[in-house]
C-alpha cells in the first residue's frame, strides 16, 4: 500500500516503528532549508548519487538529475526496502500498480534488490512537487523521475531505503 502526501500526514501513518520514525526525522532535515542535510543535497551533481547512512540499517540516496521522458521511464519494485521517495526541490511524474500487474523483466535481487518489468500502461500517475513524500511497499511497482511537461525539470531528491524488517511498529 503506498502512501503520499506532505511529511506530516505520511508520518503520522508511518512513524510507529524507530526506523521509520529516524528516516522521517532525516527527511524533514532534508526539507528545511537552513539544514545542513538541504544544503548537502542542494550541492549534488546534476546525474550524481550520494550514500548516507542512517539508523536501523536505512540508508537515503541523495540525488539529481533531469527528469525523463516517460516512455524511457521503468517499472521498478523492491523486496527488502521501503522506498521514501522525498522531492527536495523540483517536480516529477511518478507511476505506481501493484506488482501483480506487472510481468517481470529482469531481476536483480538479491544483489541490488531491484527488479524491473516489462512496460505496463495503466498505472495511477502522482504528481510529485517539492516536499512531498511518497512512500513504496514491496507490492508498490512504482515507475519514478518522470518529466511533468515536455521537458523534464532538474530535481533533486532523497530516496530513503528503510529494511522491510525493521520497519515494524515498536512493541509495546
């Protein structure tokens, strides 16, 4: 089940367990822009990633680059990490189906816990903007960096990594 919005309302769905609550803590100092964590990505290389590493074995991957034409866009799920996909500053398209949906294409797990399928044309489409978060499950295929016009729109973003197994609630 994905989950879109502002920080707020995402987090408030999500922040139960301490990884989801430590990556959500980094994406809103990724989103103020007086913090170091704003200016980092701010800096990134046009077609650059850079790894940070983050509590309960998450990870984000700061990034920039120009968004793409939608038919160079590929569908992609992953099996052992929760995407949260934060647009930093820019705009892009993001395509999102369950991955019954999907037929696969080519399967990277468990080395990079990627997979991709073949092109699939009814997907719900989000418009993603500068602060909004967007959270994939691994049901979630998701096909993001989409240009939201005829040219695509340099977009810097976070993609934060939280591990299916520590993403459950706390206990009590």
């Amino acid at each position: 089940m994905a989950v879109f919005g502002s920080l707020p309302t995402v987090r408030a769905q999500l922040a139960a367990s301490p990884a989801f609550s430590a990556a959500f803590d980094y994406v809103a100092r990724c989103l103020a822009p007086d913090s170091e964590e704003h200016r980092r990505i701010l800096r990134v290389e046009t077609g650059a990633t850079e790894r940070v590493e983050l509590p309960h074995g998450a990870f984000a991957l700061e990034q920039a680059y120009v968004a793409k034409p939608r038919e160079q866009g590929r569908w992609e799920a992953h099996r052992e990490y929760i995407d949260i996909q934060v647009i930093v500053a820019g705009r892009e398209l993001m395509e999102l189906t369950d991955t019954g949906n999907l037929a696969v294409d080519e399967d990277f797990t468990p080395e990079r816990d990627l997979i991709f399928f073949k092109p699939y044309a009814n997907g719900s489409t989000l418009v993603v903007e500068t602060g909004a978060v967007a959270v994939f499950f691994p049901i979630d295929a998701h096909r993001p960096s989409l240009a939201a016009g005829p040219q695509g729109d340099l977009v810097r973003k976070t993609v934060v990594k939280v591990p299916v197994s520590a993403a459950a609630p706390a206990s009590a």
